[in-house]
C-alpha cells in the first residue's frame, strides 16, 4: 500500500553532557562494535583538548568544524538513453550534516601521528576538528574533491530529477 504523506525524521536525543544533538550524532559515528562509553570517552576528550586550544567551548568547536566541513553540491549519477552521467545536485542539510561529520571521522580514522599517544583516536579527531576550522585537513579536502567534480559537470545539470 503506498504511504500518504512524507515520513517525519526520528528524533536523536540530545548527548548527556552538553546537550547537543550533533555531539550525539558524533558520538554515533565514531562509536565501533557498540562501545558507546569508549566513543564518548574519545569525542569528550577531543572537543575538550579543541575547545581548550582554540579558547572556544566544545560544542562550538564542533559546530565550526562541521559548518566548514559541510558540502554544498554534490554529484549523482543518472542514466539517460543508455548514458551515465554524473549530474550535480545541491545537497538537503540533513545530508550536509551527515556527510561532514562522516568525513571528519573518516580523515581523523586514517592520521597516522607518529607513534604512542598522539596515534591515539581522541588526539586525531582533536587535530581533525582543528584542521576542519583552519579550512586544511583530510575532511576539507573531501569536500572540495566533491564541489569540484560538481563544477566540472555542470554541463549535465540539465538532467536534474
């Protein structure tokens, strides 16, 4: 039977220590086998060791991070007469929300900082998120591999769906 009407987001609740809905997607993200008190151990500590090098607080920190992670365009694949093209679309803020913080994980994931405590996760994602707000690092690169294959294929916009 076919739906009537849109499908309504399920909430996230907020994470227990600020508040904060994307600290708790942060969490989500980082967390690995369902270790949810080792993901909160890891993100506290990164945005904290952040907010105290940058003279922000954390959730601000994050905040930043994610706004200067964030894509704008993006592109999507469509077939047209036996023809793939690869159509620039502009990205829903939930889905620029997502992406960045996957993003950020992902580049903080794959650092390698010399050895003993600064190969720590909580040490990259601190540097990862630092990065992020001063525009360099692997997440920013991402997002701008991403608008550029966007620009480049301007010239199939007219296949938008």
């Amino acid at each position: 039977m076919p739906r009537k009407g849109p499908v309504p987001p399920r909430e996230i609740p907020p994470d227990s220590k600020y508040g904060s809905v994307l600290v708790h997607k942060l969490i989500n993200r980082v967390m690995k086998d369902g270790k949810k008190s080792v993901a909160e151990y890891i993100v506290y500590t990164a945005l904290e060791e952040a907010a105290k090098e940058l003279g922000l607080t954390p959730v601000e920190v994050l905040e930043k991070a994610v706004e200067n992670v964030k894509p704008e365009w993006e592109v999507r694949t469509r077939r047209v007469g036996g023809a793939t093209y690869q159509v620039p679309v502009e990205v829903p803020e939930r889905r620029q929300i997502s992406l960045a913080l996957r993003w950020i994980v992902e580049a903080a994931r794959e650092r390698f900082i010399g050895d003993g405590k600064k190969n720590k996760m909580e040490y990259k994602l601190k540097q990862e998120l630092i990065d992020a707000i001063n525009g360099k690092g692997g997440a920013i690169k991402r997002k701008e591999e991403t608008h550029r294959m966007a620009e480049a294929n301007k010239v199939f916009s007219h296949f938008r769906w």
